[in-house]
C-alpha cells in the first residue's frame, strides 16, 4: 500500500502564520508541489517510508502549538476561520469536527500518523549532497546501456524487483568479468528474460531534483526563509 502525506504551506505574516492558498476546490490541492509521491523526500521531511536511512529534519514533532487540527482536519483559514469565529467565538481551540466541514468543505485532511513540520530555512540548510543508496532490478538491455554510460543517474527503467516463470534475477556480482565496452556481447542464458539487482549511489539533491528545483525555490517565493513552513502528517 502507498503512502501520502499531507502539506499545509504557511507563512508568517505580522506574527500571524496563514495558510498559502492553491485554490478553492479539492482538485488544485490534490496537486500541491510538496505532497507529491516521493518516498525520499518524505523520509527528509517526516522519516515516513525511511528505508535509505536518510537522515530526517523533523520526525514525529507533532504540529505546532498554533496549528489548527480538529480531529485530523486543518480548517482552512483564508476563508473558514472567519465563519467559524463568528459561529463559534473561538479562534480554534473549541472548533468541533461538524463545524470545521460545515465551513469549509475543503478542509484539508492532515492523515493519520507521523504529523511534524519544518522550516524552509531547516531545508536550506539541510546537506542535501548526502549520497543515497538506491537499490533496483534492472532488465538486461537497460542495465548494459546504463553501465556503458558510466552509471549516471539511473537506468532507463528499473524497479525494486522482479519475478515470473520466465524471469531470472541475477546479482550483478556473478556476471562474468568482462570490459564495459563489450558487456552487450555477454551472452546471458539464464532464462528469457534478465533482470540484474544492482544499486546506485547519488546525490539526495538528484534523486529529490524536483522538490530541490522547483519547490524549495517556490518557497522562497513567499517569504524569509523562518517565516516560511510546511506542516504536514501521513496515512497508510
């Protein structure tokens, strides 16, 4: 089963953190910039789905004491924090769970577990060419073509594993000693289909290219870099 997680991007403004809006129906935040399925991200943010032994910057904090969560929903404050004032006279702390979904259904779901935050200047500062070990099954052609380019990045396609009747998997250390250039003349008869388990060694900047090129830079769009957080929690 997968596992998601569950962003609120804030920013502090004259002492008062609110929420950065992505629009006003539930189609838009589906496709928030932090929350999309990346495993090794998820493990810098939260140590959620951690299996690299990445070194996270906030596992299991909690959210902060000036987070609203009620029952698992984050009430979204640009527009539902008003009604609910006016309704309930409380700025949070006594909001029920009818009142959050009657004001806003959009609420944002927080998830079930792992809840923590962390700063964009924790991830500025973060040592992000930490080299990670990646593990992976790769078929025969792709992992000669990888090979023969030097290892760079990763094999045109890949995956943790590989099974079937006409599968073999093979370790990469009991393939013959041979010179990369004539790897693809290497006559594998183990089955139809070969698979090769090998691993990679690169940079987590690489591997999380995307939240390390579009969305730390978007953060830094918002605000300083203490005034500027993301709080978020995990299911599955």
């Amino acid at each position: 089963m997968g596992c998601d997680i569950h962003p609120v991007v804030q920013v502090r403004v004259s002492g008062q953190w609110q929420d950065v809006s992505l629009g006003s129906d539930r189609s838009e935040r589906s496709e928030h910039p932090v929350a999309t399925q990346d495993y090794e991200v998820f493990s810098v943010l939260a140590d959620v789905r951690n299996q690299w032994d990445i070194v996270p910057i906030g596992s299991c904090r909690g959210v902060p004491y000036d987070f609203q969560v009620v029952e698992g929903f984050h009430p979204c404050l640009d527009h539902s924090g008003k009604v609910l004032e006016e309704r309930t006279g409380s700025s949070g702390v006594s909001w029920s769970l009818s009142d959050a979904m009657d004001a806003c259904q959009d609420c944002i779901w927080m998830g079930e577990h792992s809840y923590t935050w962390v700063s964009l200047q924790e991830l500025l500062d973060y040592n992000w060419d930490a080299i990670v070990h990646e593990k992976m099954t790769v078929l025969w052609v792709h992992y000669v073509k990888w090979v023969q380019a030097g290892r760079q990045g990763f094999p045109q396609e890949w995956c943790a594993s590989a099974s079937g009747s006409n599968v073999v998997v093979v370790a990469e250390a009991e393939l013959p000693s041979v010179p990369i250039e004539e790897l693809h003349n290497v006559k594998v008869e183990y089955g139809k289909q070969v698979y090769v388990k090998t691993q990679t060694a690169l940079p987590l900047s690489y591997i999380c290219g995307h939240f390390c090129q579009d969305v730390i830079p978007w953060l830094q769009t918002l605000g300083e870099s203490n005034d500027v957080r993301i709080v978020m929690g995990s299911d599955s």
